[in-house]
C-alpha cells in the first residue's frame, strides 16, 4: 500500500478510537512523550499493559471463582486495572473499572461478575484495536514513512 | 365630778389617738413600700433585658410574694395590737371611777359618823373629836391626805381607830389591783406626793378638785403608757416576723432559683455536650435527646410537686394562723373574763367586808352603850335612829337588830320588863311569812337560853320579840358565832318579808372584855347578846354590777359552796351555758362558809372575723400563687417542650445542612469530573487547526466552562468552609504581581462597563509575603467583581484598590502614604464639590468601613507576621441599608431582584468573609445607596525573610533594570490617581513628577529640560481627563519645542520625552486618531498594569527589542526539572513507565522503584534525590506509610546533625532534609489530598500526569528553594 493511504488510513482509525472513546487524552500524550530517545515507548507501555492486565484479569476471574470471595483483593486488583488502563488511556476499560469499583464496595457478586465480563470485553476491544493500530504503524514504518503525529 | 371625768375622758381620747397615730403612720409606710415594689417591679420589667428577662421575672415575683406576705403579716399583727391598745383604757377608767366611787364612799362614811358624834354628843367617846373636827373643817383634803397616807404608809394608821384602819383597807385593795396590774409605782408615788404637797398647801375644795383631776390624770396616762409599751413590744414582735418571713422569703427564692439553674444547666450541659457531636452521626444524637427530654419532664415533676407543697403549706399555714388567732382571742377573753370575774369578786368581798366591819363596829357600839353603861345610855329608839343614820354605811344589809341573851331562869323578868314575851319563830313557814306580824307569833316554848330581838332597825321592826335561837339557821349562827367572837354567816336562806335570799351576819356581844386568846367557854359566859344583820345578797351583788361597767357583757352567779357537791345559788340565774366560766372565790370574813363567784359571757364568742379573714386571705392568696405558678408552670412545660421541639428541628435542620453542604461538594466534584472533559476536549479542540470562527466558538465554549468551573469551585468552597475543612495554603508570593494578575482578569469587565479600575500598594507593603495568595485573590476577585456588577454601565464609575499595612491605617495623623492622607482629608472634608477622588465622582468615607474593627490596632503581637489592610472603594449603586445587615449571609443578595438585574449566587461575599476570618482578618463595609461602598478587610500574612523572585518576576526585573533612574511626569488633576500611576512607574524603579495642571506641566518640562541634562524627562503620562481641548497643544507644543531644542543643541543623547496618554475608555476610532496626529506617542489604558506598561514603555522608548518570550510552560517546566534527581516509586509497571517517560521528557533524572520498601532505602539521607513521586496503593508498603518512614528518618537524621554537629559542609548545604514527597494519585478529590498532607507529603500530581499541574505541584519546591537545590 501507498504510504499516504497508509498514514490516512492511521490518522483516521486513531481519530475513530478517540471518537468511539476508547483512548483518551492520555494515550496522545503517551505518543508525545515517544521521541528519538525512546522510539518504542509507546508499544512498549502498551505491551506492559497487556501482560499486566492479563495477569489482573486472570488473577480477578479466580478471585471471583472462589467460594468466598476476597473483595479487597478484587478491590486492589481492579484499582491496579484501573491505574494501569488510565496511563494508556484505555478510557473504556477504565470506565468499567470504575464501575467494577463501585460493586466491589457493595460486595455485589453478581454484578462483580457481570463488571468482570465486561472489563474482559472491553479490554480484548482496546486490545486488539491497538494492535491493528501498531500493525498499522509497522507497516508506515515498513513502508518507510512517518508515523502522523496527532493534533 | 361628772365635767372632771367627762374632761378626763377626752383627754384619754386625745392620748389613744396619738399612740394611734405612729400605728397609722406605720400602715401607710407600709403601703409606700408596698406601691415601691410595685415600681420596682414595673420599672425592672421594664428594662430590655429578654434573655434572662425570665429569670429576673421569676425573682421578681418571688420578690413580689414575699413582699406581699410580709405586708399581710404586718398588717395582721397591727391589728391585734391596735385592738389590745384599743381595750385597755376601759378597765383603767373603771378602776378610777371605783376607787373615786370609794373616797366618796369613805367621805360620807367619816361625815356621818362625825354627826352621830355631834348629835349624841358623847364624851367617853376615845375616838379624836380633834381630828373629828378635822375632818369636818376640810373633809375632803383629810380623806386625799389619808388616801395618800395608806399608800405610803399604813402602819401610821394602825394606832388609829380599827374601823378606819378596815376603810383604809378598802383603798389598799385597790391599790393592791393596780401594783397587780404593773403600774408604775413611781408614777403613782410621784402623783401621791404631787398632791400631798398640793393638799398641804391649798385648802379650797376647788383647789383640791384640780389636784384630783391631775392626779386622775396621771392614773389615766397609765393605761397609755402601757399601751405604747405594749405596742412597741408588738412592734418588736413584728419586725421579728418580717424578718423570718423576709429570710423564708429569701431561701424559698434562692432554693427556687437554683433549682431549676442546676436544671438547665443539665441541659445546658447535655447541649455542650452535644455540640461537638453534631459531626458525629445522628444516632448518638438522638440517643441524647430523650435524655434531655427526660430531664427537663423531671424538672415539671419537681415544679409540680413544689407547687403542690407549696399549695398544702398555704393551706396547712392558714388554718395555723386562723387557729393562732384564734387562740389568741380565745386567751384574751379568757383573762378577761378572769380579770372581770376576779375584779368583782373583790369588790362584793370588799363591800361586804366593809358592811361587816360596820356591823362589827354597831356591835361594839351596842356594847359600849348598852351593857357597858349605867343607865343603859341605849334604847330602842336611839338604837332605831342611829342605825337609820348609819344605813348608807351598810347598803348592802336589809337590816340589823340586836337581840339579848336571856337565860331561861331570866326568861319571865325579862319578859316583864319588856312588857311582851319572848316568840318564837315560826319555822314552818318561814319562807313563806310575807307579812309577819310579831303578835301573831306563838310565844317561845321553853328553852334552855332565849334570844330575842330587842333592838332593831326600822325596816326589820317585825322581828322584836322574837326569839332568834328558834330558828334553826340564825341559832346555828348564833352559837357559832359566839363561840368563835367574830362575824358568821348563815347559808343562804329565804328572807324574812323581803323572800329575797340572804344571808345573816350574825356578831356576838361580850360584857367583859375578852382576852384574844379566849377560849370557847369563856366566850360564852361572857356573851349577852347577839346583833344581827341580814345581807340580801342579790341586791348586794345587783348594787355592785351597776357599779361596774360591762355589767351587760357578762353574767355573774355568786354560789354558797360549803356543801361541795350541793352549791347553792345565792344570785343570778342559771343561763345557758356560754362556753367560758371562771370561778373566783369569795372571802366574806367566815372560815366556816365558802362562796364563789361564776362569771360567763352573756352571749356566745363572736366568730373571729380577724382570724377567719386573715387566715382565708392567706388562703386566697396561696391558691391564687398557686394557679399564676400552675398557668406558670404549665407554660414552662410547654415552652420546655416547644424547646425540646424546637431542638429536634435544629438538629434536624443541622442534619440537613451538612447533608445539603455534602450533596454539594459531591455534586460539584461529579460535576467537574465530567466538565474536566468538556474543557479538556475544547482545549484540545483550540489546539487543532480551526479557522478563526471555529476557534472563536471553541474558545467561549472553553470560557464558559471555565467560568461553571469557577462557580463550582466557589460552590465547593463555601461547603467546604461550612464543614470547617478548607485549609489555607502558605507559600511566598509577590503580593503586587498578585493584585495585577487578579485585575487584569477583571479588567476586561470594567473596561465594558467604562469603569475605572485601578490598584494602589503602599510602599511599606514588603515585595513578597507568605500566605495563601489563591484565596487572598480570591476574596479581592470577589469584591472587586461585585464593585463591577453593582457599578451600572456607563456610570464611569471607579474602583479603587488600595493596599496598606494595618498600622499605617492606625495611626492616621502622620499618614506617610500619599493616598491615605489624601482620602483622609477627603473624608474630613466631607461632602466637597469637586471630588478628589479617582473618578471624581463622591465615594463614602472608607475610614468608617474598618471602623469597627477590633484587632487591627491591637499590636502585632508577632513580629513576624504582617497585617494587611486593603481596601476596595467603588461609586455603585450601593447596599440599601436595610440589607446591609445580611450582606454576609450566604445565598443573601441584597434585594432578590439582584439576582434578576446581576445574576450570582450571592455567597461570594459569604466566601470572602470566611476566607478573612481564616486569615485572622476582619471584613467590614460602608455603604451609602446611591453613592457606593466601601469593603475593608484585613489579612495577616507571614514576612518572607529573603526575597525571593518568582518566574514572572524575572522579566518585570529585567525592565527595571531596564528603566531604572528614568524620570517621568504625570499630569492629572485628580491627586489619587496620580498617585496611583507613579506607584506603578515606581514599581519599575522610575522616578516620578506630579503635575495636577498643563500649565504647570509645561513650566516644569522647560524648568527640567533646562536646568540639567542628567534628570532627563523620559516621558509625560497624561490623563485623558486632563486632556482638555488646548492641553495637549500646549504640552505637544512645549515638547516639540523642546525636541527642536535638543536637535539643535546637538544633544542627540537625550531622547525626546514621549507622550503618553492613559485612557480608560477604549475607543479605537478615538485612540487611533490621536496616535495618527502624533501628539501621542502611546495609548496606554487602564488599568495600569506593570507588564502592559513594560511592554508600552519598551515600545514608546524603543528599547523593546521585540522579545517573543515563548511564553510555553514546558521550557519553563524544563527549566524546573532538568537535572533535578526524581524518585518515582509505583508498584504498577505500566504507570511507573509512562512517569518516568514524562519526567524525563522535561530534563529530570529518573530513579523507579516499585514498591514503599526500595523507595524508603532509596530515600535513607544523605541521598541525592531532589523529589519523590510516590503511589499511594502499592503492596507491602502503600504510599502513606512510607512517607511517613521517610519522614522519621529525615527527623532522625536532622536530630543527629544539629546534635552531632556533623561537618560544616553537609550543614551548610542543607539545614535541614526534607524530601518533597508528591503523590500520584487517579482521584484527586480533597479528602486524599488532606491525607496526603496529613501523613507529611508536600502535594499531588494527578496520575495521568497533565503539564499544567504538574507545574504548579513541582514549582512549589523548586521555585524559591535555590538555596537548597544548589
């Protein structure tokens, strides 16, 4: 593919991803503090987001498996979820956090379990969104162009 | 006589009155305090006095009662001692009367036997003719010298005749009554001795009259000065009572008092009590208000039962005093009667002893001149005569008669020297011989010894003959009384003739003379005869009680009670039985024989008005207390309860507040979460590419947000100060570049509005000063735009900023500061035409807006600390005055049209006074509608040691050293506002001329340009005001002149001074125009502020050398951080990654660590590190618990170092270690950040770290620590 398409075809996903809320301001900043000295950084907070939330999440669906379940280490884990969600600015996922939070304090099984699924949803969404978009920026890069800084 | 004892009685009458009088007297002096507490009463309510009104209330009344019981009391008891003064003086007048009723007695005595002696003429008499003649001569001074004599001295009269020693004895028992009574002896004597000297040397009875009458006098002032004695005793006794009552009074009141003190100071406790609890949930409150329910029913309970005692001791103390009273009435007719009865008794005794002694003396008589005599010098007809004569001596007997003692064996001589025989008497019928005829009478049987009746008096005639030994009472009597040689009496007995019971006395006659100690026998050998005398006792005692007075209010019986058990009625009838008897014995001189006198009342006690009405007026009393304590009682319950209610509400309304303060800073923390998108977003969107409408849009969209930010914040704010957990802030700021940052955010507003704003520091302010600068601004934000809101459009208006220390404000008379001195003379000038004010328009008298301040002429007590005083003056429409009381109430608008006309939620000012308080300031104002307002507030800040130049003053720096030593003139007619702009031309190190007048302007600028070269006139600032027509011609003129002048004095140094013109109205059109003409360099508007006049002046001189300062904060956020040592310290990789990546994007060195155990290792001093980000979750140890470890060991180690004295180096570079410690946190909300400062860190960055924020944290340490961070 042509460069120009591709960087057109970047610039309007990542807009669609701010559009459709699942990055906020965060992230643009993520991609600003990406320079010369640190060429990676963006994929590389990203990545490390990933593997800690795949643990978070695995870790949070045993919790809630258990008979009787530790509401204060679900509380923690979903806190750290939350955290790490918002330094990238997976806005949704954090948004589910929060809700997540709020059950958790109400010691709401059910609703836990619901939050839980859907914090799985939206983190698999935002998960793969990225990738498509580092795909993406893999392949400007391949193509040997630059990647569009957002306004 | 009868005129003596007439005059004597009013005189008594005069005497009564004038004891009475003090009594009177007494009872209206009672009144007068009576009407007194009335005054007091209703002067004291009326005293405004409404919070313990109640309690004065309540003491008055009890006050009141007491008064009242106290006056009842009084007047009670002057009662009864009136009505004792009142009954005395009767029984003295009866006493006087009797005793003269016996001189006259005792007078006619001596006058009859002094004519018997005449008549008869007979000289073996051994009674004293002398003294006889005497008496006759001047009877009646004998009888006062002989009165007086058997006062004093009785034994001279013993030698006397024993009859007159017995009369004497009849005036010793009235003396003896009197010395019974407690009379005054030495009154009396004094009275005796008056006459005796007065009868010794007067002779004319007249004389002798009046003596009497003094003397009588002096009886009769007696029974007065004993009355007054009685009366002053009463008084005692009152006074006495008044006291008790008085201290009754005093205890009841006290005790009452206290009572429910202690009450509501139980309360009053459980309140305090729960004071502090109001923070606590309202469980433990409404556990507590039972409680104080409980208490307060228990306080009726008591009230309720003090009431019901109350009423039952009312009750239970009137029947006292009814039975008190009436026992004392009882008493005192009792001893009435008793004094009565006793009174009577003695005379009848008297009398009768006196009629016996008569009758003795006739029997003496009779043997002196019957038997003793030869020839017999007595027969029946002297006998008949003198007994006549002497009759009024005996008026108590019906008769006497003498009968002989006549043997049997001398029975016939006897009987034929008579010429008649000897009768007997008929025993029969002898109650019933009305008329008994001697001759129808049988002769006398034959007896051992006869006593028949041969003398006799006139009206017992009948009897001659008979023989007196057949009755059986008089034979009886005769024995006895023959045998015993004195006077006996029969028993009563039905008279002969007269049928009237009687008694005889019955003497007998010796011949020889008897030794006293005769015995039995031989009085009766030498008895020869008997007289007789018959007493009806009924016409003795009737004789009598007419006498006495009062004889109407009592009955008198008089009983023979020989025989105990079978007393016979002498007198009087048996009435009916009146309740009070008293029984005085009868003495008539015959052992063998008793009598006694019964008195009783003739009628029934009266019922005791004293008594019952005081005792049902006290009752009346008690009951009606007892009701206004009852209606008062109820009216406390219901209060209490109302109270109690009232309480519940308050509580419940507190609730309500906190709970609306809580929904507010919840609501406006949900609602800036989601506005901190909306701004963020339109920030984002401005940094776009738009066009200019787009960016336009943006850019009011991002205002307006920015503006509900603002609300809500001042929304947030005001619940924060009303839950008590705002929290001021301390840092250094630059208190000028302060107010102008504040003012020009307001300018834009006053600038549409054309209103002049301007800002004046005085010069003794310090630079830079350590405070809370936000919330300072903040209240000068808010009354400065409140000055705007209330200034109406095109008013043309100002507002004056003025900044002072509080003791240049103190002591005003040598006001160094220009502007202060100036608005002092403009406030004592008062109301001047031509307004030396800012805009020349009238402001108020701003001295009077602190007036009212308390602490700012207290002295700073710390030297440390500095007192404030600023000032914002504005030509408003000003605060009506009836609201000028709520200005300071939150959501309190002047008029509730304001809103309509302004808009505002009205709790700006709310705001700024809390703030002020918080900053141990006072804020006041003076407002006059129509002309304006003045605010005042005061704020204590800290004095910042070394000065220390912010960011922003850097470049204000540069362009005092820039402008520094240039002169330049003002020219503005309004003195203020010239002050106002050479303080700001001041501030960058010019020096500054004022000139009020263009022409004076014009003189100055030649007078400087010529004299000296060195103080060249940089430029002219004139007011736009001043900018009249021909000004600026004349100034242009004088200034090109003065410009072809250097150019050709070859002075090419010496720029031309430039023109500029301070404007407030921005016409462009206008502006532009002057520009175009060239009189005018420069349009400089106002406000002034430092960095537009920088900027003006650095185009006007031309020494702008255009400098584009990047304005960006992330060079300057660089500047801070760059090379700076940073310990980020996050448990969560993904986080610690994305800090550690923005730190090190502005410069900084960046250390991570995951968790609070390394970062405390880390953190160990000495370290290098500069500042510490620190997460507040992390495992093991969370972010609080570490920096309170780091905190310890910092303390530690800088205990050591001041105590060890480590190397001076490590001294000098820092005195003390103190890491700041930031928090990272994702919810910013203002309970974590107060934790945070609670556990010791210094601030917090939000997590997702934003430039702007980060900023402000960081700059905080690095700013002004250079010292430090060297």
């Amino acid at each position: 593919m042509e460069v120009g398409q591709l960087q057109k075809s970047f610039v309007d996903y990542t807009a669609s991803l701010f559009r459709e809320g699942f990055l906020d301001g965060q992230f643009s900043q993520l991609q600003q503090l990406q320079d010369e000295s640190n060429p990676d950084f963006v994929v590389e907070v990203v990545s490390l987001f990933f593997e800690d939330s795949d643990k978070l999440l695995n870790d949070l669906t045993r919790a809630l498996d258990q008979q009787n379940i530790d509401f204060k280490k679900v509380d923690a884990h979903v806190h750290q979820l939350k955290g790490s969600s918002s330094s990238i600015g997976a806005q949704r996922v954090k948004n589910a956090c929060v809700a997540f939070r709020n059950f958790c304090e109400e010691q709401n099984v059910e609703a836990c379990l619901r939050c839980l699924h859907q914090v799985k949803q939206e983190y698999l969404l935002v998960k793969s969104k990225l990738e498509t978009l580092f795909t993406l920026e893999q392949q400007i890069i391949t193509a040997g162009g630059a990647i569009p800084m957002m306004e | 006589m009868g005129l003596l004892s007439g005059s004597s009685l009013s005189l008594k009458l005069c005497r009564w009155v004038s004891v009475n009088m003090p009594l009177n007297r007494n009872l209206s002096g009672l009144k007068c305090s009576f009407f007194l507490h009335f005054g007091l009463k209703k002067a004291s309510e009326a005293l405004p006095g409404a919070t313990h009104g109640w309690k004065l209330k309540r003491q008055l009344i009890f006050l009141w009662i007491v008064s009242v019981i106290v006056a009842f009391a009084m007047l009670l008891s002057s009662f009864s001692g009136k009505s004792w003064v009142v009954k005395t003086p009767p029984f003295n007048e009866e006493k006087v009367e009797i005793l003269l009723k016996h001189f006259n007695v005792s007078k006619e005595q001596i006058n009859s036997l002094a004519s018997l002696f005449e008549t008869e003429q007979v000289s073996s008499l051994t009674c004293n003719i002398q003294y006889g003649h005497q008496m006759s001569l001047s009877p009646i001074k004998n009888c006062a010298v002989k009165m007086i004599s058997s006062m004093s001295d009785i034994e001279k009269w013993h030698d006397f005749v024993t009859e007159n020693n017995k009369l004497d004895n009849l005036m010793c028992p009235v003396h003896d009554d009197n010395i019974s009574q407690n009379l005054d002896l030495s009154v009396l004597k004094d009275g005796c001795s008056f006459i005796s000297w007065c009868t010794s040397s007067a002779s004319s009875d007249h004389e002798c009259s009046v003596q009497l009458e003094v003397f009588k006098d002096m009886l009769s002032r007696w029974p007065l000065v004993r009355g007054t004695r009685y009366h002053c005793e009463w008084l005692l006794v009152d006074i006495i009572k008044i006291c008790w009552w008085v201290l009754i009074g005093m205890v009841l009141s006290w005790k009452l008092r206290t009572l429910p003190e202690e009450l509501w100071g139980n309360q009053k406790q459980h309140l305090v009590q729960q004071k502090p609890l109001d923070q606590r949930p309202k469980l433990l409150q409404k556990l507590r208000q039972p409680l104080t329910a409980c208490s307060s029913k228990s306080a009726g309970k008591w009230r309720k039962k003090l009431l019901v005692i109350f009423v039952l001791a009312g009750i239970f103390g009137s029947i006292w005093l009814f039975l008190y009273l009436n026992e004392d009435i009882t008493l005192r007719r009792k001893e009435m009667l008793a004094s009565m009865c006793d009174e009577r008794a003695r005379m009848l005794q008297d009398q009768f002893n006196v009629s016996m002694n008569h009758v003795h003396a006739l029997a003496i008589l009779v043997s002196t001149f019957y038997h003793e005599l030869e020839p017999l010098a007595l027969d029946q007809k002297t006998f008949e005569e003198y007994t006549e004569k002497t009759a009024f001596e005996r008026p108590l007997t019906s008769g006497v008669a003498y009968a002989l003692r006549v043997l049997h064996l001398m029975r016939e001589r006897f009987e034929e020297q008579q010429g008649w025989t000897i009768k007997k008497m008929e025993t029969e019928d002898q109650t019933l011989s009305q008329d008994l005829v001697p001759e129808n009478l049988d002769p006398s049987p034959v007896q051992e010894e006869y006593a028949p009746v041969i003398f006799t008096q006139k009206t017992v005639s009948h009897i001659v003959s008979i023989d007196m030994m057949s009755g059986k009472e008089d034979r009886e009597n005769i024995l006895r009384a023959r045998a015993s040689g004195k006077g006996v009496l029969t028993s009563p007995f039905k008279l002969l003739k007269s049928n009237h019971l009687g008694v005889v006395l019955t003497f007998a006659v010796y011949n020889t003379h008897l030794p006293p100690d005769a015995t039995q026998m031989q009085r009766i050998n030498a008895t020869v005869g008997y007289l007789g005398a018959s007493y009806d006792v009924p016409s003795l005692v009737e004789k009598l009680l007419h006498q006495l007075a009062s004889k109407q209010t009592i009955i008198v019986n008089v009983y023979d009670s020989t025989n105990k058990s079978a007393p016979i009625n002498m007198y009087g009838k048996d009435g009916m039985d009146t309740g009070l008897l008293h029984i005085s014995n009868l003495d008539f001189g015959d052992p063998a024989r008793k009598h006694e006198m019964h008195c009783r009342f003739k009628e029934k006690p009266p019922i005791p008005w004293t008594a019952t009405t005081a005792s049902v007026g006290v009752l009346v009393i008690t009951l009606l207390l007892g009701h206004i304590f009852h209606a008062a009682i109820n009216r406390i319950a219901k209060v209490e309860h109302d109270y109690q209610e009232m309480m519940v509400l308050k509580h419940r309304a507190e609730a309500a507040d906190v709970a609306k303060s809580q929904f507010l800073a919840t609501v406006s923390h949900e609602i800036r979460t989601p506005m901190n998108g909306v701004l963020g977003m339109l920030q984002m969107l401005m940094d776009t590419n738009l066009d200019e409408n787009q960016w336009d849009y943006a850019k009011t969209a991002h205002e307006s947000g920015k503006d509900l930010i603002a609300l809500i914040n001042e929304v947030l704010d005001q619940a924060k100060i009303e839950s008590g957990r705002l929290e001021l802030e301390a840092v250094r700021f630059n208190l000028r570049a302060d107010l102008d940052k504040v003012l020009s955010l307001l300018a834009g507003k006053s600038l549409e509005k054309e209103i002049e704003l301007a800002v004046y520091v005085s010069d003794e302010v310090p630079e830079v000063v350590i405070g809370d600068p936000g919330r300072f601004g903040q209240i000068i934000t808010n009354l400065v735009g409140n000055s705007i809101k209330f200034t109406k459009d095109k008013d043309k208006g100002h507002i004056f900023v003025s900044v002072h220390l509080a003791d240049e404000v103190n002591s005003f008379l040598d006001a160094r500061d220009e502007v202060l001195r100036q608005s002092l003379i403009l406030a004592q000038d008062g109301t001047n035409a031509p307004f030396n004010t800012l805009s020349g328009f009238p402001v108020v008298d701003r001295w009077k807006s602190w007036e009212s301040f308390t602490k700012l002429s207290a002295k700073a007590e710390d030297a440390e600390k500095i007192k404030l005083l600023v000032t914002v003056e504005d030509t408003g429409e000003g605060i009506p005055f009836d609201a000028q009381g709520r200005i300071f109430m939150p959501f309190m608008q002047a008029d509730s049209s304001t809103s309509r006309t302004h808009g505002g939620t009205g709790i700006g000012l709310s705001i700024s006074k809390h703030l002020v308080d918080l900053m141990g300031g006072e804020i006041g104002f003076v407002s006059e509608p129509g002309t304006g307002s003045t605010f005042s507030f005061t704020v204590t800040f800290r004095k910042a040691e070394n000065i220390c130049m912010g960011m922003h003053w850097q470049q204000c720096d540069q362009a005092v050293s820039e402008f520094r030593g240039l002169k330049a003139l003002v020219i503005d007619q309004k003195n203020i506002r010239a002050e106002v702009t050479r303080y700001h031309l001041k501030r960058l190190g010019m020096s500054v001329d004022i000139k009020s007048t263009v022409d004076s302007a014009c003189s100055y600028i030649s007078s400087c340009a010529s004299t000296s070269a060195s103080e060249r006139l940089a430029m002219v600032l004139i007011d736009k005001d001043s900018w009249a027509n021909e000004a600026y011609i004349a100034v242009s003129c004088v200034l090109k002149d003065l410009r072809s002048r250097g150019s050709m004095s070859n002075l090419g140094t010496i720029s031309t001074s430039d023109i500029l013109l301070l404007a407030t109205s921005t016409n462009p059109a206008e502006l532009a125009e002057l520009k175009s003409i060239g009189v005018v360099n420069h349009v400089l508007t106002k406000p002034i502020r430092l960095s537009d006049l920088i900027t003006c002046i650095q185009e006007v001189t031309g020494s702008g050398r255009d400098r584009q300062v990047a304005r960006g904060k992330q060079p300057m956020l660089g500047n801070l951080l760059r090379d700076k040592q940073i310990l980020v310290v996050d448990d969560h990789v993904v986080n610690r990654r994305v800090a550690e990546a923005a730190l090190k994007k502005y410069g900084a060195i960046v250390t991570c660590v995951d968790n609070g155990k390394a970062a405390l290792e880390q953190l160990d001093p000495p370290h290098q590190f500069h500042a510490c980000f620190m997460d507040l979750q992390m495992p093991l140890m969370d972010g609080y618990e570490a920096t309170r470890r780091i905190r310890d060991l910092e303390y530690k180690y800088n205990r050591q170092t001041n105590s060890c004295e480590l190397s001076t180096q490590i001294l000098s570079m820092v005195a003390q270690w103190h890491t700041p410690i930031l928090a990272m946190t994702a919810d910013v909300i203002q309970a974590t950040n107060e934790e945070c400062m609670k556990w010791g860190m210094d601030g917090y960055a939000s997590k997702p770290f934003e430039e702007g924020q980060l900023y402000s944290a960081v700059a905080r340490f690095f700013e002004c620590a250079d010292g430090k961070w060297v």
